[in-house]
C-alpha cells in the first residue's frame, strides 16, 4: 500500500481526519490490489485561503488519476490472469484429450496386440499339428515304400528264377529241336541215298 504524504502547511488538522482508516472511508478492492480513499460523511472542511482548496482539489485529482491508472493497470491483470486462465482451461481440456486419445490409441493397440497373440497362438497350433502330420505321413510313406520295395525285391527275384527256369525250358527245348532236326536230316540223307541206290538198281535192270 502507497503512504502518501501531504504537505502540512496547506491541511489543517481536520482536513487530514477527513481522509480517516475507518471502514467508511476504506475501500479495498478484491486480493487487496489497491485502496480507495473516501471523504468521512458529514465532514465539513474548515475555511482555508483558497490556494490551500487549490492545492487540495489538485492532489485529490492527482489521487483519482492515481486510482484510474492502478485500477486499468488491475483490469489489465485481471485480464492477463482471465487469458491465462482460459489457456490453462484450453491446455488443461487438450491435455485431457491427449490423454483420451493416448488411452484410445493403448486399448487399441492393447486389442490388436492381443489379436495377434491369439493368431500366432492358433497358427503355432496349426503348424504343431500340421509338423505332426507331415511325420505321421512320412513314418507312413517310409513304412509303404520300404513295404513296396521288399515286395518289388521279392517279385524281382520271383521273375529272374522264372525266367531261368522257363530260358533253361527253351534252351532245353531248342537243344531236342537241334538233334531231331539232325536226326531228321540224316534220315532224309539215308532215305535218299537208298532211294539213290535203289534207282541205280533199277536202272540196271
């Protein structure tokens, strides 16, 4: 609070208890940011030449300038601390919302990312059953073809004494064939021959 001091010469005694700290004169503004000073009622100032009134009238207007410009200079607080307060309200209410959509967006990828656990859950499953599987196939498949190439070994070896057998036949067979067709040449040599010599002896006769 400014004291302002008041030259005694130009205010008597009564003149400075018009300017009383009662709750009359005193007018304080809100969080006390300055004072208004107010005449006492019924005050009734003493005869003073008229320099003193002057003087009075020109400091009391000094003081109402005072006010006005402390008074702007609070509005002008009161505004700055209004716009503060609205940016703190907006920056508050966008903090908010980035808090909403950071939560939005971490439930979000909190579902995806379980969505996920749970398809590679399955497709691990799948892949377990489906590695199974392609054993179990296989075990069967090493089962059949070893089964396949035992019995394949088996008519093989079925086939080669076959064929020995039936090649011995023919061999056999074509031997007999050789000798009755020499047989059967040499009895057509004999038979011509005695047909031959029997001709001769024909002829002679």
């Amino acid at each position: 609070m400014a004291i302002l001091q008041v030259d005694r010469a130009h205010f008597h005694q009564g003149d400075l208890q018009a300017f009383s700290v009662s709750e009359e004169c005193l007018v304080f503004r809100p969080a006390y940011s300055h004072v208004v000073l107010r005449p006492r009622l019924g005050y009734v100032p003493k005869a003073m030449p008229t320099r003193s009134v002057a003087s009075s009238w020109a400091l009391m207007s000094d003081l109402e300038d005072e006010i006005k410009v402390l008074r702007r200079k609070v509005q002008e607080g009161e505004e700055a601390l209004q716009r503060a307060g609205q940016y703190g309200l907006q920056l508050l209410d966008d903090k908010m919302d980035l808090h909403n959509k950071l939560e939005e967006q971490r439930i979000e990828m909190s579902n995806v990312i379980e969505a996920l656990e749970q398809e590679k859950y399955s497709l691990q499953r799948d892949v377990e059953l489906k590695a199974r599987m392609l054993e179990s196939l296989r075990s069967e498949f090493d089962l059949v073809r070893n089964q396949q190439k035992h019995q394949m070994e088996q008519q093989q070896t079925l086939l080669e004494r076959s064929h020995a057998l039936e090649l011995s036949d023919l061999k056999n067979k074509l031997e007999k064939m050789k000798t009755d067709l020499e047989e059967a040449q040499l009895a057509e040599k004999q038979m011509r021959h005695k047909l031959d010599q029997q001709s001769l002896q024909y002829n002679k006769e």
